[in-house]
C-alpha cells in the first residue's frame, strides 16, 4: 500500500468519525456541525456578507495586512541580516537586542499593537511584522556567514569594495538560505495575522472567526479555519516551488 494511498484512508477516517460523532447526539449541531453543514456554511459565507463582509472581502482584507507586514519584514530583516554577517561591528551592537526580542512570541506584542494603533491596519502588521521578522534576519545572516571564503577571498584579491562582496558574492550565495527563512517567515506571519485579528481588528479572517464565536456558530468559525489552512497552505506551496526552482538552477550552474 502505498502512502498516497494510506493519505487517503486517512482524510477518510478522519471525515467518518467526525461525521459519525456528529450525528450520534453525543453532542449539539450547534457545537459539533457536521462536515456537510460546514461546507455549506464556507458555501454560504462566499455569497453573503458576514461580519461586515463576505468570506472573500475577509480574506482580502487579511492579505492585503500579510502583505505590509511580511513585505516589511523580508526588506528590513533581509538586508540586516546579510550586513550582519559580513560587518562583525553591527553583528555586535545588533545581535544582543535582537536576541532579546526574537524570543518574545508574536502574539506578545498584541496588547502593545491595541495600544498604539487601535483597531487600524498598524496593529495587524506590527505583530505579522514581529512573527515574520526574525526568520528573514537568522537565515540571510547564516547565508553571508558561511559562504566559501574562498569567493570572498577571490573578490578581496581583486580589490572588490565591501559593498561590491555584498551584492556580488554574499548575497547570490545567500539566495538559498534567504528564500527557505521567507518560506519560514511567511508561514509565522501569516499565523501572527491570525492571532493579531483575533483582537486589533474590525475585518479579515480572524475577526470572522471571533464574530462566529460570539455568535456562538462553530460552523462559521470551522469555515474561517478552512479558509485559513487553504491559504496557508496555498502561500508555503508557492514558496516551496520558489525554492525548489533555485535550487533546480543552482545545481545546473
């Protein structure tokens, strides 16, 4: 049996229990919808508004924070990282803070984001910021510290400038490295979105979610989950052809 086969015995087991669960009365559709009503709920969710908005609006708004937030980490954190790993002066003032702050969790900094900006698009992105930032830093920093010293040498030799070693030898060498820390950071701001909408926000997929809680519907809040992994899961898939690609053309170099 192969394991695409035992993949499927599994989704279809899983399905079933829950089914069965569902209508056995054990518990209440209201709290244990099953699978057929969730979909239907996700169906219903796509035409009308909810919260404000349709399921589609929700996710845009939510992508549209991912976006900032994760834009913002990858052109901040990126470039640090790789200044960091060849400027031993920066590496020394920067890496204490940085440690300190990579270790407080994404969700920490939400009171902090309610505070300074309410309910307005700053909140959502400082935390996406916060969860997507460190990957994006550690990865392009490990990527300019262990590139061949024989290349940095060659360029050294030739007389390069430190800038010119940056962006001629560190940062195509550190190209692997960056894209599997954004594939890292990615997957972390988008769950630090999800954690920050929960609470400093008035739309997306989070404040659906909270909204289907208060209206005591697990289907709608099992439809924002759905909603949530396909995206997710859509965002990591992209991401790993992305790596798959470089990798694929660095091995024919």
């Amino acid at each position: 049996m192969n394991l695409k086969t035992l993949s499927g015995i599994g989704l279809v087991g899983f399905f079933a229990i829950w089914w069965a669960i569902a209508v056995s009365g054990l518990v209440q559709p209201q709290f244990l919808p099953t699978p057929l009503a969730v979909l239907n709920e996700f169906w219903e969710l796509t035409q009308k508004p909810f919260a404000g908005y349709t399921l589609q609006a929700h996710l845009v708004s939510s992508l549209g924070r991912f976006g900032m937030g994760f834009g913002l980490a990858v052109a901040i954190g990126v470039p640090l990282g790789l200044l960091m790993g060849w400027f031993r002066t920066l590496d020394a003032i920067v890496t204490p803070l940085f440690d300190a702050l990579r270790f407080v969790a994404p969700i920490a900094w939400v009171p902090f984001a309610a505070l300074w900006f309410g309910t307005g698009i700053g909140g959502p992105v400082l935390v996406i910021f916060a969860g997507a930032f460190p990957p994006c830093v550690i990865n392009a920093y490990r990527g300019a510290k262990y590139v061949d010293r024989r290349l940095v040498e060659a360029a050294q030799t030739l007389g390069a400038s430190n800038w010119l070693i940056l962006s001629e030898v560190l940062l195509p060498a550190s190209v692997p490295s960056i894209v599997a820390g954004v594939r890292v950071s990615a997957g972390l701001g988008w769950q630090s979105l999800i954690g920050a909408e929960l609470i400093v926000a008035s739309s997306g997929i989070g404040y659906l979610i909270v909204k289907g809680q208060s209206n005591i519907s697990t289907a709608i809040v099992m439809s924002g989950m759905i909603a949530i992994g396909i995206i997710g899961f859509a965002i990591d898939a992209a991401l790993r052809r992305l790596e798959a690609r470089i990798h694929r053309r660095r091995g024919r170099g």
